[in-house]
C-alpha cells in the first residue's frame, strides 16, 4: 500500500513537472499542490511535498545567477 502511495507521488511529481514552473512551486507552493493532489490522505501529502522541496531545491541549486555585487 505505502509502496503504491510513493509510487503515485513520483509519477504526480513527473506529470507536475512538466507542466509547471518550477519556482512557482516553491515552499507554499509545494503545501498546495500536495493538498490538490491527495486532499484525503495526510502521508500521501508529506511524501509529495518532501519530493516537491528537494525537486525545487535542486533546481535552485543548477539555475543560481549571481547578480550580487560581490557574489558568494
């Protein structure tokens, strides 16, 4: 059963992906569309969302700019 639920979550996460922009997803963004997703199912959310963070955060980490006068 848990199997099943992170393996929904993964492919939710691909057809998400695809067609969203990606910052938009970002903190608060993530919380609401894991509640979109699974409104019934509180483990099936905190998976999606975990997944939905890292995702972000890895995107974030490949698409940094520095714009910053003395850059870090």
């Amino acid at each position: 059963m848990l199997k099943k639920v992170f393996l929904a979550a993964a492919a939710s996460l691909v057809l998400v992906g695809a067609t969203a922009a990606i910052p938009a997803m970002a903190g608060s963004g993530c919380h609401k569309a894991a509640k979109a997703a699974y409104p019934h199912d509180r483990k099936a959310r905190h998976a999606y969302r975990k997944e939905c963070k890292a995702h972000y955060k890895a995107w974030r980490k490949t698409h940094k700019h520095h714009h910053h006068l003395f850059g870090k």
